[in-house]
C-alpha cells in the first residue's frame, strides 16, 4: 500500500512495507529484509502539483476487487467466509479478492476512495478490475447467495455489481470510473467508464 489513508493509516504504515517483522509476504526472495515505504498526501500533493506543472495528470488506481492481498492481510474481513487451502502457499492465506457480498465492505471502499478523490484533482480513479480470481467467490456462501438472490448465472455478474458500486461511490465524489479491460467482459459498465 503506497499512499496514506488518513481514516485508515494502518494501510500505509504497515502496509506499505514488506518482509522481516512485516505481517505482508515478501516477493523476490527479501525474506529476513523489511523494505518498502509510502507517500503521505502531503507528499503525494507535491508530486502532483509538479506534474501538473509539466502538463501530466495522475490518475490514481487502487485495483479492486482483485490484487488486495496487502490490505486483506490487515482487514481480514473483507475476504470471502471460507476456509482456504493452504497447502501450497506455507500456509499463508491467500485470499486476495474482495467479498463483494459483504455490505459492510463499502463503508471501508468509501473511505479510502473518498480520501482519493479529494487527493487527486484528475477527473477519473482508476479502479483496476483485472485478474480477479473469481473462484473466491465460487466459494462463498455470501457471494453465493447474492448470486441466487440477484439471479447471476456468472460470477463475472458479481465483478459487474462490484463495479456499479464503486462508479457510484466516485460518482459521489464527482470523479468518472475508469478500469483494465477486463472489467469490461460482460458489457455491462456504465458507458461513462473509461477502459
């Protein structure tokens, strides 16, 4: 996690390293090493004003509802309720998608992206969608259910709702969504988001 979240600032300053005493798993073989950092907004301001200076606009991503590894090792609960096998990942729980089931998970979304929108002046939050392993929410009961209640045959249908919301919490905060072409599988998108 690379940016201070100041209504949730345990998502920077210990997610945003990794390794050693680090509760987020290393990559690329630094196992004893903590590395890692952060930008404060304070900073991240500064970057941004400097690139505005130079014709550039930044446009943040926070990758949902898949690539969440960091913040779901610090907010177990968003995860989908099951029990996960762990056999090939040294028993580190690898769940790294959000429930999007669980209603109380867009109270947490509405705080880090609000936090974003007022950080960023771009028109648009990138909002990721790609590489969501889905079979997350093969597995859950609460997805499941959604499922059965919404009448969804395909869990790309879960992804398209997931995103419906988060275009509705940016809309909010006067931003347009904009995601990875995978979130487009379905054609189900708002034509207002960008690809």
């Amino acid at each position: 996690w690379r940016i201070e979240i100041k209504s949730h600032p345990e998502l920077a300053e210990v997610g945003g390293f990794r390794g050693g005493d680090s509760p987020i798993r290393p990559v690329y073989g630094k196992l004893d090493e903590k590395y890692g950092g952060y930008y404060t907004q304070d900073e991240m301001r500064e970057i941004i004003r400097y690139a505005a200076v130079r014709n550039i606009e930044m446009i943040p991503e926070i990758d949902l509802p898949g690539h969440s590894r960091t913040i779901a090792t610090l907010h177990p609960e968003i995860r989908c309720r099951f029990t996960p096998d762990t056999t090939l990942t040294a028993g580190y729980d690898d769940r790294s998608a959000w429930c999007v089931a669980r209603e109380e998970n867009y109270a947490l979304l509405e705080d880090i992206l609000g936090e974003i929108c007022d950080l960023f002046p771009s028109e648009y939050v990138h909002v990721g969608g790609d590489e969501v392993d889905m079979s997350q929410w093969k597995r859950c009961p609460d997805c499941q259910a959604l499922m059965v209640r919404e009448g969804m045959d395909d869990p790309h249908r879960l992804e398209d709702r997931f995103m419906e919301r988060m275009s509705a919490i940016l809309r909010s905060h006067g931003k347009r969504t904009a995601v990875w072409n995978e979130a487009v599988r379905t054609g189900n998108l708002s034509r207002d988001t960008r690809v």
